[in-house]
C-alpha cells in the first residue's frame, strides 16, 4: 500500500495556534503541579476550586498581556523593558489581590491578614508571570532572529540568482553583431541559401540560449549539442580555418555542469586563435570522468596570452588587475565561484610555444544523482556537419 508523504509542519509555521497550545499546555501544567502539591499536603478536595480560580486568573492576565507585549517588543530597549516592568507589576498586583481576596473567603477565620497574604502570594505571583513574560519575550526575539535570517537567506539566494543571470547573459555582443552582418552581407549577395542556414542556426542558437534554465545545470550532452549551433555558425564565417575536435568520454557525457558555461571559452578561442591568424585554429574541447570529479578543458593552437593580441585574463591568473571589455574568462570565474565555492578547480595553460587551455574541474553529478527539477526544453540532438557551413537545422511576525 503506497504510503501518503508526510511533511513535517514546524510548530511555529502557525504562529497563533503555537500561542494557543502554549497557553493551554502551560498554564495546564501549572494547575496540575498546584493540584499534586495540594493533595501532598494534605488540603481537603475543596482547595482545587481555589487551584482553579488562581490558574483562571493567571491564564486571562497573561492574554491581557501578550497584547500590550507585542506593541512593547518593536520599541527601544529602555521604552521596552520599562514599560513591560511596569505593566507586569500591575498584573501580579491584581492577581495577587484576587487571590488573597478569594483565599480570604475560603479561610475567613484564619489569623492571617489580607496584607500578609497579598504580599506572600505576590511573590508567587511575580515569579510566574514574570516567566511568562520572560518565556513570551525569548520566543518573539527568537522567531524575529529566524525570520531575519531566512529574510537573508532569500536575500543572498535572489542575490546569487541575479548574479548568475546578469553573467549568463553576457554574452559577447560582437558574435551577434558579426553573425547579423554575415547575414546581411549574403542577402546583398543573393546567396539566399546560406544566409537562410545561416539565420536558421542563429535562430536555433539564441532559442537554446532563451529556454535554456538561467541558474540551473544541464548535461554536457546538450552543451556539446548547444556547442554545435554555435560553430555552425561561426564556421560559415571562418570556413575551413575553424577546425574543432570534441573528445567526450560516455561517462561524461551526462553529468551536470551550468548552462552554457563552455561557450564563453569557444567564443574567447575564435577571438583570440582563430581570427588572428591567417591560418585559423583548431579548437579542442575534452570533457572525462576522474573518481567524482569532471575536468573539462577547451584548448587551441592560437599564439597563446603572450602572442599579439594577448587576450585578457582574470585577475587571479595574472595577479594583477587587467584593463579589458572581455567578459569570458571572468565570467566563467564567477560562475563557478557561485555555483560550487571551494569545490571547483579554475586553471589557464599557456605555454611559451603557443596555445592556450582552459581547465575546468567540478564535482562530477548526474541528473539521477540529484533532486528532480523542471528542465529546459530540450532541442532536438544536431548532427555535425560533414562539409564547412552545411548542418543540419534543428528542430523547433509575533505570537498572539
């Protein structure tokens, strides 16, 4: 028999119901410990009416109270606690008036005096309205401290979120700005037919890009796929100067990493390797399984950092601050940093002969391996194409 999921509730998600079973679960507790120590002491069966009418009374003061605390709880301190001081005076005042005069009634030829039981039961009284109001006080202060610290918690988390937006959609404007005039320059051609591909695989790119969850994680399946759209792309610009090579181990080819967090450092090679020279690149991009840790790594041919237009690297390669518009590498960076803090490994190669590689080591997870969450749409897989610039398009508060 399947069994109905159970959530367990917290027992102050329902602030004025933790009030009322407070009060009654308390104030119970003090007429049951009255009643035993009355029986132990050996008062006739008559005395819990007394017990009852004392009890009643502390329980109505203490709703008369909870009101004027919760107006008291937001002030100053000094407003706070003097005012609470004084309102809690004249509350056990009147219960212990009450009390003497009913246990007067019940006892009228005791010797004691009315003087001398107020001020005995006062006492009493003191002590145990004074913990309600110490007890009423804890719990307010606490629940204001949780709620300031999920109010924070959902502050950073919209924080982060928005972070990783704003870096998820910075990309470079020049691809956009190229690929239209790529496009623009067809059309004045009349080569109708690439510049038709050509628009389609722009299409389907920036489509990917759009339904494509902003914070979540895909697998690197799909980001090759995503990969894919964007050479076809830049390769009908670049012809046979863009070489690329995927290495893609099976394992590796599900687990999770950030969406479209390999197409910055393609984007960076072309600009820095591919366009430069005359010869063009080849691009490289290897993804492999090491224990429970995924290192990917996107390489090129190009003159490395060190060649003419050196490109820009993040300030913890160089040690220095760079003057640069580039937002690839960076972005990538900060990326990682948010998504996986500590647990991710961020490393650029730059050899003296030239290239320049980017490694990428995260903490290897598949979609099985973690809580179901809505995904993006999926785009239908693209083959790769087997001649330059020919692939196929894709498929489109306080308690009461």
């Amino acid at each position: 028999m399947a069994l109905m999921p159970f959530q367990p509730t917290p027992f102050f998600a329902d602030k004025n119901r933790a009030f009322w079973t407070l009060q009654f679960a308390g104030w119970g507790g003090v007429l049951l410990l009255r009643a035993m120590s009355a029986f132990a002491n050996g008062q006739p069966a008559s005395f819990l009416v007394l017990i009852l009418i004392t009890t009643i009374t502390g329980f109505s003061l203490s709703l008369l109270l909870s009101p004027i605390f919760r107006q008291l709880i937001n002030r100053r301190p000094l407003v706070t606690w003097g005012a609470t001081t004084a309102v809690l005076l004249v509350a056990v005042s009147l219960h212990a008036f009450i009390d003497s005069w009913v246990l007067g009634l019940y006892s009228s030829n005791a010797e004691t005096g009315f003087a001398q039981l107020f001020i005995g039961i006062f006492f009493l009284n003191l002590s145990l309205l004074g913990a309600w109001s110490a007890l009423y006080y804890a719990i307010n202060f606490f629940l204001q401290v949780e709620e300031q610290a999920d109010r924070l918690e959902r502050l950073e988390a919209q924080a982060t979120s928005a972070q990783l937006a704003m870096l998820r959609y910075q990309l470079n404007p020049h691809f956009l700005f190229n690929t239209l005039n790529s496009i623009s320059t067809l059309v004045l051609l009349e080569q109708t037919e690439p510049a038709n591909a050509m628009l389609t695989r722009l299409s389907g790119f920036l489509r990917h890009t759009l339904l494509t969850e902003l914070t979540g994680t895909i697998p690197l399946a799909e980001e090759v796929e995503t990969l894919q759209l964007y050479l076809d792309i830049e390769r009908m610009r670049f012809e046979e100067r863009l070489r690329t090579h995927f290495d893609i181990e099976p394992a590796a080819e599900q687990a999770l990493l950030p969406a479209m967090l390999l197409q910055p450092l393609v984007e960076n090679a072309i600009k820095y390797a591919v366009t430069p020279q005359e010869e063009g690149a080849r691009i490289t991009v290897s993804a492999k399984v090491l224990g429970n840790r995924l290192r990917v790594a996107v390489s090129d041919t190009g003159p490395g950092a060190q060649g003419p237009g050196r490109r820009p690297l993040p300030d913890a390669v160089t040690g220095r601050r760079t003057v640069s518009t580039g937002v690839g590498l960076p972005n990538i960076r900060n990326r990682l940093a948010q998504a996986y803090g500590e647990e991710h490994r961020f490393e650029i190669r730059t050899p003296p002969e030239g290239g320049f590689t980017v490694i990428i080591e995260i903490p290897y997870e598949t979609a099985e391996k973690t809580a179901p969450m809505s995904a993006p749409t999926r785009m239908a897989s693209v083959p790769a194409p087997s001649q330059p610039g020919l692939a196929a398009a894709p498929t489109p508060g306080a308690l009461t």
